[in-house]
C-alpha cells in the first residue's frame, strides 16, 4: 500500500511544542496507518512523538529532546519500522512501547534521559543495532509482553540501575555489548540481580547467547 508523507525541509524543520500540559505533544498521530514520517527535530511539549493506533508505517530520521515526558510513546500500534530515531535530554523514558507488537527499532540512540531508556509493555518488539546508554533508569526494562534485543551496545552508569530490567514476559538478546560502571549492574529478573554478564548469560532468564 502506498503511505502518506511527512517530511521535514533539507534546511532543517524544528517542532517546537511550547506547551508542556499533559497530553501535549511535538508530533501526535492517532488511527492513522501506512505513514511515513522522517527528516524531523521534535522539542518541547509532555510527549516529543505520540502514536496511538498507528500500524504499518515508517518514522526516520528524527530527533527528540527537551520533553516533559516521554520523548516517543507507541500505544496500540503493530508492525512499525523505526529507524535513527534519536531521543536525548528528556524528563521521562526515552521511549516507551505499549500494548504493541511486531514494531522494529534499529540504528538508533537512547541516551541520556531522566528515567529508562527503553520501556516494553506490549506483545513483542525488536530493538535490533541501536544505542541506550547513560539515562538515570534502566537502559531496557521490559515489564510485559516480550522484547528482543541484538546487535545493540547497553551503558548503565549509575548505581542500582540496569542494562537490562526484567520485570515481567519475555526477554531474549544476542550479540549485545552489555556494559556497566560506577556500581550497576548488567541485569536484574525475578528481583535477582546480576552484576557481571556471564551471570546474567547464565540465568535461565536471560537468553543472552553470545
């Protein structure tokens, strides 16, 4: 099927959403499918990208930072390609996955937030080459549903937090590089932690091959 356009100028598009209210968002898509949004910088506003019942559409190229909240938010949503997604700076989770499956995250970086990196609470999702480091929660936390990460570097940085937060579903990584510092730890599931990552490779709730 063909999509429906959005794209930012070669000179540079800036949303800036003053507006920091709930609800308020830089870029907001609701039942809305087969889009294809890229070339974007989105600032401001409780949400930076907000999509809700979006399914089957593309976002890339855009950068998120400076938000309330959540700097992107999937809710509803299946098979979505998302790729150099860039969130950075913002007071809640980088990203945040919800009641969605099947949505693909590659080439992209979660750094540097005010919460978790990334955050799944939904049927199945793939973060697949991407960068989550430095931001002050965990750098995955998967609270339900199942998520698959490969091919990723993962920088926890601060005490008590995570590469890897498993809190409920399924978590399944390969080929990662797992890395940590001043006092965090490589993983934590079924409130056990794990410091080093051969620990972690050895729990039977890790599938952390290679």
């Amino acid at each position: 099927n063909d999509h429906v356009y959005i794209r930012g100028s070669t000179n540079g598009t800036v949303l800036a959403r003053t507006s920091q209210m709930l609800g308020a968002s830089g870029l907001a898509l609701a039942s809305a499918d087969y889009m294809d949004v890229a070339d974007l910088t989105i600032t401001g506003g409780y949400y930076g990208v907000y999509l809700n019942n979006v399914s089957h559409s593309v976002f890339h190229n855009i950068r998120i930072h400076g938000t309330a909240n959540q700097g992107l938010r999937i809710s509803n949503g299946e098979s979505n390609r998302l790729s150099r997604i860039h969130v950075g700076r913002t007071r809640g989770s980088g990203i945040y996955i919800s009641s969605s499956s099947a949505n693909i995250l590659t080439n992209s970086t979660v750094w540097m937030n005010n919460g978790d990196g990334i955050t799944i609470a939904g049927p199945s999702n793939i973060i697949r080459n991407c960068t989550v480091a430095y931001n002050t929660g965990d750098q995955l936390r998967v609270l339900s549903g199942a998520a698959l990460l490969t091919h990723s570097i993962v920088v926890a940085s601060r005490p008590g937090t995570h590469c890897i937060g498993h809190d409920g579903g399924g978590y399944y990584g390969d080929y990662n590089d797992l890395y940590t510092t001043n006092g965090a730890y490589t993983a934590y599931s079924d409130n056990q932690l794990y410091a080093r990552l051969i620990d972690w490779q050895n729990s039977p709730a890790s599938n952390d091959v290679n």
